[in-house]
C-alpha cells in the first residue's frame, strides 16, 4: 500500500448467478463488477461515470455490504482515528 493513499482497490470483481429452468439452477454468470482497481489520495474524489447498476454493486462491495469474491480492499486505519 502507497504511504499515502487513503484506500486502495485492486482487481476487485463482484459476480452475481443468474438462474433459470425448472429447479432455478444457475446457468450464467452477470459480472457487475470484473478487475476495477484504483487508489484514494488524500483530497481527491472518486465518481463512476457509467450508468447502471455497477456504482452501487461497487459501492456495497467496498463497504462489504457484499461479500466480493475476488480482490483486494485496503483501508488506511489512521483515517477512522484521531
């Protein structure tokens, strides 16, 4: 991790199943979010710029509001401190 970011993300990735047939078997796979990776310096923001879904799936998997299954998240801890 960079001494001075505030977060970091890499190659983070969010499937969701999608199911069909009679027994709701998963027969494909939606990539919402497939390899994002950035890092939050200090005084910069961060926006998507596409429209859809994929800002919030990011969002909540940052957050690990969903659980992502691939990838890394880290957090600089001194920021939540004083």
């Amino acid at each position: 991790m960079n001494s001075r970011s505030l977060m970091e993300v890499e190659e983070l990735k969010t499937y969701f199943p999608v199911r069909g047939g009679i027994w709701l078997r998963s027969i494909a796979t939606c990539k919402a979010v497939d390899g994002v990776s950035f890092q939050l310096m200090p005084g910069e923001r961060w926006a998507c710029r596409r429209i859809g879904l994929r800002q919030s799936t990011l969002g909540k998997s940052i957050v690990r509001l969903l659980t992502p299954p691939r990838g890394q998240i880290r957090l600089k801890a001194s920021i939540w401190l004083p």
